[in-house]
C-alpha cells in the first residue's frame, strides 16, 4: 500500500473519533440537562405553593377576645347598698328601673325569660339551688342564661342564713355558686339572700366571692291581694315606691308570669327605662 492511501486512512480513522466523541459529549450534556430538568420539575411539584400560599388561621382565642371586647356593654350604673337602688356612676340616666325575678326556674322561668325577652326588658334570675339539682332545671337554666339574662345566687337551699351555722352559710353560697358555674360557665355576679336576711358572716363570703350584695325596693307577688296578675301589675306600677333607680323584686309565679307584659308596658309608659343588669358594675 502507498504511502498516500496510508496517510489518507489515517486521516479519515481520526476524523471518526473525533466525531464519535463529539457525539459522547452531547449526549452526555443532554442527559445531564434532562437530569436537572427533571430533578427542578421533582422540586416544584412537591413544593406546590402550599407553604408560602397557606392561610394563616386567626389565633381563637384573640377573635373570641375581640368579640368580648365588641359585645361588652358600658358599666355606668352601681348598686347603693344602702338603699339597694341603681344609681348611675356619671352622667347615665337616672330614670331606670331593674327588674328580678327569685326563686328561679321553678315553674315559669323559661315562659318568663322569653316574654322579657321579646320585651326587650333585661331581668337578674335568682337561682335557687335545689331547682337546678335535676337535668331539667340545669337546661332550663341553660335557656334563660342563653336569652341573655343574668344569673344571680339565691342560695341552695332557700333557707334564713341568720338560722345557719357559718359552715351551713358558706355551704349555702358557694355550692351554688360552683354549680351555676358547671351548668353556665360562668359564677354569678350578684347575691340576694333568702327573706333579704343577711349576716355579718354571709355578707364576707359575698364579697370574697367577689358578688355583688343585694336586696330590693319593693315587690308584692306574695303577698294574698296580688297573686293575680291585674291586681300585681296595677300595684308594680302605680306604688309610691316606685321611683328612680328602683330594683324591683319579683317570684317565678304563674301570675306575675301573666302580669309580666303589662308591667313592662306600664312602667315604660312612666318614662322609667328597664335597665339590662349586665349596665351595672360588679366588684373590682
């Protein structure tokens, strides 16, 4: 063989490896880039915006604390213990009435609560301890308290204090209190004791309770000549005693019941405003 054809073989064996060569690299650079692409394409997928895009849930407890805040009403009024009147703080009206309603729920508890309530006229239910000891009293309570109405002690048992060991007082007071407050959620914000007998002793345990003491202005629903209800409106309404500020006592009665309506109406028509118990400020 010539030494030309030689040299032109040669030539054209290094021209072939170059280009096999060649093609080692781009397919190598292509299956690197693909290799990439595939592993940028892995990552967004399971990176689906699902971090930075989620909704961040208000904290609960800082919405049903704004909520409170919204629904709290001005505390512009107190109780004077020395004449068991509500009396405006500063410059609120004088010319309101508060109603409440003892011995609750007996009978017409829940019946009495709706007929204020579509009243627009607030009330404190006094509770006794021994009608909310069965299911059916603790979910009427659980009504009434729902309508919105506040929730007084009136003790467990309904029974004089002043006839009580202090042990028996105390008894008498915080027991309803802690069941009030597992039936409700919520302990009581005012105290009345049973006949408006109170002791030096009760007295303290109201206050350490941190309630707020109460007795009343006027009330008749128990007495013979008003347990009827044109005869107990008539009396609620025109008595001397009404005047400004007046704490009105009622009884979870069929006919104060039946006398609700008229009372409400009538004491408006005076020009007194039912004052919504939540207005009056409990103990610091």
């Amino acid at each position: 063989m010539s030494r030309g054809i030689m040299s032109l073989i040669a030539v054209i064996l290094i021209a072939a490896l170059i280009m096999a060569g060649c093609n080692n690299s781009v397919d190598t650079n292509e299956q690197d880039a693909n290799s990439e692409a595939d592993q940028t394409t892995e990552h967004d997928e399971s990176n689906d915006g699902s971090e930075s895009n989620e909704e961040v849930e208000p904290d609960q407890e800082e919405v049903d604390e704004q909520v409170e805040v919204d629904d709290q009403i001005n505390q512009g009024y107190k109780i004077n213990e020395s004449n068991w009147k509500v009396e405006p703080l500063g410059e609120e009206e004088k010319n309101v009435v508060l109603l409440t309603i003892d011995d609750a729920p007996d009978k017409h508890g829940v019946e009495m609560a709706k007929i204020l309530k579509d009243l627009e006229a607030g009330a404190i239910f006094f509770v006794n301890g021994h009608f909310i000891n069965s299911e059916e009293g603790q979910a009427q309570l659980k009504e009434i308290y729902e309508m919105g109405f506040e929730i007084g002690n009136h003790t467990m048992n309904h029974k004089n204090l002043r006839d009580l060991s202090e042990e028996d007082q105390y008894a008498e007071i915080v027991q309803l209190n802690d069941l009030i407050e597992d039936i409700i959620g919520e302990r009581p914000r005012f105290f009345r004791a049973p006949f408006g007998a109170n002791t030096d002793y009760s007295e303290q345990v109201v206050k350490d309770e941190g309630m707020v003491l109460m007795n009343w202005t006027y009330g008749y629903d128990w007495e013979a000549d008003y347990m009827e209800a044109a005869a107990l409106a008539e009396i609620m309404v025109n008595t001397p005693y009404l005047t400004e500020g007046a704490n009105l006592l009622m009884h979870d009665r069929q006919w104060t019941m039946e006398a609700l309506d008229e009372i409400v109406n009538g004491l408006e028509e005076k020009g007194y405003r039912i004052i919504d118990p939540k207005e009056i400020k409990g103990l610091e």
